[in-house]
C-alpha cells in the first residue's frame, strides 16, 4: 500500500515539474505557445483526486486503518 501511494506522489510531482518546464519552454524564440502546461497541470490534478479517492476507498475495504494521535 505504501509504494502505490509513494509512486501516486512521484507522479503528482513528475506533472508539476512537466508543467513547469512547458511554462519555461513555451513562446520562446517567436514560436507559438502550446497548451502543454495545461495538459500537464490537468493530469496533476486528476492524479492527486484519483489518489484521494483510492486511499478513501482503501479505508473502506479495510486495507488501512487510522492510527490516531495519542493525546496527553
């Protein structure tokens, strides 16, 4: 469960840093803007809910379970 929710995160990051780099690379020299950045920055988003939705679902099949914060 751990290294499917560590690659979601490596994913997430991986189309942040696309995105960056489209916003950096793009209109440069006289060429035309593409829509780079915004696919990347979609497909961040759509990970980080489908990851949300898979740890929600995970909790309600019984795969996880809370561990609480002890209070003193």
């Amino acid at each position: 469960m751990k290294i499917v929710i560590a690659f979601a995160l490596l994913a997430i990051v991986m189309a942040l840093a696309l995105a960056g780099r489209a916003m950096l690379q793009d209109g440069r020299d006289g060429q035309p803007k593409t829509n780079r950045m915004v696919k990347a920055l979609a497909l961040r988003v759509g990970l980080s809910i489908a990851l949300f939705l898979f740890i929600l679902l995970s909790y309600k099949l019984g795969w996880i379970h809370p561990t609480g914060v002890p209070l003193k």
